[in-house]
C-alpha cells in the first residue's frame, strides 16, 4: 500500500515526500455501484519534488485507494488525464 492518504478535510489526497506535500485536490459524491466517484480536479507536487516523478506516485496510489474502496474516478484535470491514459490499467476505473 502506498503512503498516499486521504485528507477529508481538504477535500484533497496527499503524498508526503522529503517533508513537501503533492496533492490531488477533488470533488466525492456517491455512485451507483455503492461506492464514490471523485472528479479529481487539480494535482499539483511543490516546485522541488517537479520532475523527480512524485505526482505520479500520488496518482498510483489514489488508484490503489479508489480500488481499495470501490470507488470510480473522473480525472479533470489533465496531469491525471494523462496520467490514466498513459496506465490503461487502470481504466476500469474511470466513471
């Protein structure tokens, strides 16, 4: 299981990483199948952590949350877009 957690709070999923914070801020609301969809709407890693490949980690494991509580995802913003498309495993996820 990634480090990745889920902070209700913020509305956000975030990733601590050498003491900086990526972050997927989004949106939750109940599906269908019994569990959520969460438009995720903004992810963003610190001018530091650019380039090191954090975001993406941030991304593995919000699909191993959503998985893990059968959640569907809607990425609206584009770094997850391509993120998912780029990984097409992790297409039966998407809402």
């Amino acid at each position: 299981m990634s480090d990745v957690t889920d902070n209700t709070a913020h509305n956000q999923y975030e990733l601590s990483i050498e003491g900086e914070i990526v972050f997927a801020r989004y949106r939750r609301q109940p599906n269908a199948q019994g569990g959520d969809t969460v438009a995720i709407l903004h992810v963003e890693a610190p001018v530091a952590l650019r380039g090191t490949g954090a975001s993406g980690r941030l991304m593995q494991g919000i699909i191993e949350l959503a998985r893990a509580k059968n959640e569907k995802l809607v990425p609206l913003c584009s770094y997850a877009a391509a993120w998912m498309k780029r990984h097409p495993e992790t297409a039966d996820l998407l809402a």
